[in-house]
C-alpha cells in the first residue's frame, strides 16, 4: 500500500456523504430521502430534444469551449427574461459541467492560495473541497433557527471579512436550510462586497424553487455588484435532469475568461447533446415554472406534515427541496447516529446536517430530508417516519 495515498490539502474530506447514504438505502431497502435528486424525469419534450441532438449529429463531438451557441443564448435570454440581467452569450457565459464544476473551476480560478473565503455554514459540501484544492482558507459564517428558520446573521457577516478575505460564497436559495436570502439581507451583502471590494461567487442552482412570499433575487442585480460577481445555474435543479450535468455560469468577460481557463482543464467540454437540449428547456414558458414550483411547493408540504407528525421540529423551507429538522423533540442530539439507525428505524434515509458544517457540534442536531419524490412515496415515508413517534 502506498502510505497517504491523499495529498494534504483533500485529506479530511473521505467519500461523500451522498454516496454513503445513498448506499445504505439501498442495501437496507429504505425511501432515499438524503441525496437530493428527483425521482421523475424533467419535461418529455426537452428529453425528446436531447434525442433529436444527439440523433441530427449535434453535440457528439466537442463543443466549443464555452459552450454551444444555443445554450449560451438561451442562459443569457433567460437572465434576461427573469431578472432584466443583461449578459453578452459570447463572452460573458459559460456552460460547465454542472454547477459543481462551475464552482470547482471558479474558485480555481479566483482564489490565491492563503485567500480567505467567507462561506455560509452549513455549505454544500463541495465548497469546502474546492476551497481547499485551491488553497484558500474558509471562513464559515453561521446561519441559526430563528423564528422559524435559518437566518444569516448580518454582524457576524461582517465580522468575517478581513483584509485577506478574497471571496464571498453565497448560496440562496440555500442547501440545506431552505434558506432565502431577503431583498434587504442581499443588500446588505452586496454593499458589503462592494467596500471591501470582494468577489462574489454566487451559487443560485435553486433560482426557481422558492415558495409563498419568497422570491429570489440575484446578487448580481444590486448595485456595484455584477461586475464582481459569478452566478451558478444549473439544469439538474431547474429542469430535474440531475444526470445531464449541465450547468452555467454568467459574468463579466474576464471573470468568465477567469473561470474558462481552470475549467478547460478539468473537463475541458461536457455534455454536448445535452447543451441543445437545455437551451430549448431555458425557453420553456412560465407555465413550466409555475406549474414546477407549484408541484414541489405541495410535496413539500406533505413531507414537513409528515415529518411533524413524527415528532420532529421542521424548519419549513421558503426555497430548495430540502427541509432541515431538529431531533432534540425526539430525545436525540446526535444526527450522525441518529440517521445511521433510522433505515433499520424506520426505513427511511435523511442527512445528518454536521456534515455541512465545520463546527460539527453546531450542526449535530439537525438532519436533511429531500422532498423531490413522488407524492405516493412522501405519503410512504411519512407513514413510516410514523413509527418514531410511538
Ligand atoms: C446540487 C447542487 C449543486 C450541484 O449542481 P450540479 O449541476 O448537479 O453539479 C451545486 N450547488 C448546490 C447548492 C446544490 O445543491
């Protein structure tokens, strides 16, 4: 055996939570409800459109670097539409392979080595690893409960930003809390990124899931601010094509020649049929959009029922779909132990939350269930989650 075989920057981060847990469901039989992916494909049409592209010969070899054409109008028209954000497809777009390589190649690319990185704790667990790879420090600012959800301490924020700090890290709508950020919190964050002259990478792969009065707004829409920022989408979130890996990221010239550069190593190109067909899914009217955020806002509502019944606090999400709980009702503190008995329990799989955190012991008593599965299987595991309160 080769003794460490992990370089030192990668050595505390083992296999993914995802990967475990989505394992153990299926060796226990359990409803997966930790990794977040639909269990119904996106619209027939645009998966008909995947099959026209590859079928007509378009995208099978590499696409151009930044992403085909189409694609690369249609994310800029969809800004465009959505937010009145106007980018140029041709040098201010980029498509990657999925949100997760567009994070990868930003921070890559932005962050110097000793840069600090202010991040929302508890952050998507890819964050810390890149953040590492690319030598950075992070510093994690913590959202906590408080009337009723997570909430970003705006003090706090301000407190974590140093003459080092390179970059903000934003995520709103926010995994895993559900999270989303205020107009007047976002402003805040914006004025700070512009006095401390900070660049923003701001991962928005949830723009459309948000419920009720909630209502999702770029960063890059405040003043000063699109000329330092990176926005994240992504396909698999919008259009639930998680396996497509098509993600994009929007921002000024050098910020996306910035981001290019890392990301021509890492997978040079991704997805080329699949390019074709999320541009006619960015086309889709607002009926698709409605109608989506609509179908999740009722699972979600099914599932936090559930989950209330059980005996667990819910922090009902305002976006994403997840929704974070509390076990201390059901005399647990531990998350960790308590979602690796809860196949065997219950039959169910959640997240335990500390796995997004840095300081473990905050997040110890929090766990993440997904509700992107179909209604039949929430009403399952809510009759199962059930046999907890007993
Ligand atoms: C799912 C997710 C991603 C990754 O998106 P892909 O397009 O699947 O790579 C990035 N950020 C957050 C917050 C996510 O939840």
């Amino acid at each position: 055996m080769i003794r460490k075989p992990v370089n030192s920057r990668l050595a505390e981060f083992g296999t993914t939570i995802f990967a475990e847990m989505s394992a153990l469901a299926v060796r226990t039989g359990s409803i997966n409800l930790g990794q977040g992916f639909p269990d119904t494909d996106g619209p027939e049409e645009i998966r008909e459109a995947a099959v026209r592209a590859l079928r007509d010969g378009r995208g099978n070899q590499y696409p151009p670097a930044s992403g085909v054409p189409e694609l690369r109008q249609a994310v800029a028209g969809h800004q465009r539409e959505h937010y009145a954000l106007t980018y140029d497809p041709d040098t201010e777009v980029l498509a990657t392979a999925g949100a997760t390589e567009a994070i990868a190649a930003s921070l890559l690319a932005l962050v110097h080595p000793g840069d600090e990185v202010v991040a929302l704790e508890p952050y998507y667990d890819s964050y810390a690893a890149c953040i590492a790879m690319a030598g950075g420090k992070r510093v994690p600012v913590t959202l906590r409960p408080r009337d009723g959800a997570f909430r970003l301490d705006l003090d706090e924020l301000r407190d974590a930003i140093t003459p080092r700090t390179r970059m903000l890290l934003i995520n709103t709508p926010h995994n895993p809390t559900g999270t989303v950020l205020t107009r007047e919190e976002l402003a805040v964050v914006a004025a700070l990124a512009v006095e401390h002259d900070l660049l923003v990478v701001s991962d928005e792969v949830y723009e459309h899931l948000v419920y009720d009065e909630a209502e999702h707004v770029p960063l890059a829409s405040f003043p000063g601010m699109r000329e330092r920022t990176v926005t994240i989408g992504s396909a698999g979130k919008t259009f639930s094509f998680t396996g497509w890996k098509v993600g994009w990221v929007t921002a000024p010239a050098p910020l996306v020649d910035a981001v290019r550069s890392a990301k021509q190593f890492l997978t040079y190109v991704a997805s080329g049929p699949f390019q074709y067909a999320v541009a006619e899914a960015l086309r889709l009217p607002a009926g698709y959009f409605d109608a989506f955020r609509a179908d999740l806002r009722a699972k979600r509502d099914v599932l936090a029922a559930g989950l209330t019944e059980a005996g667990f606090t819910v922090y009902r999400p305002a976006g994403t779909y997840f929704i974070t709980t509390d076990i201390r009702p059901l005399g647990e503190s531990d998350g960790f132990a308590f979602c690796q008995a809860l196949p065997e329990r219950a039959g169910v799989v959640a997240i335990p939350n500390a796995v997004f955190y840095d300081n473990r012991a905050e997040g110890a008593p929090f766990v993440r269930f997904a509700f992107c599965k179909r209604t039949a299987v929430l009403q399952d595991a809510a009759t199962r989650l059930k046999r907890l309160a007993a």
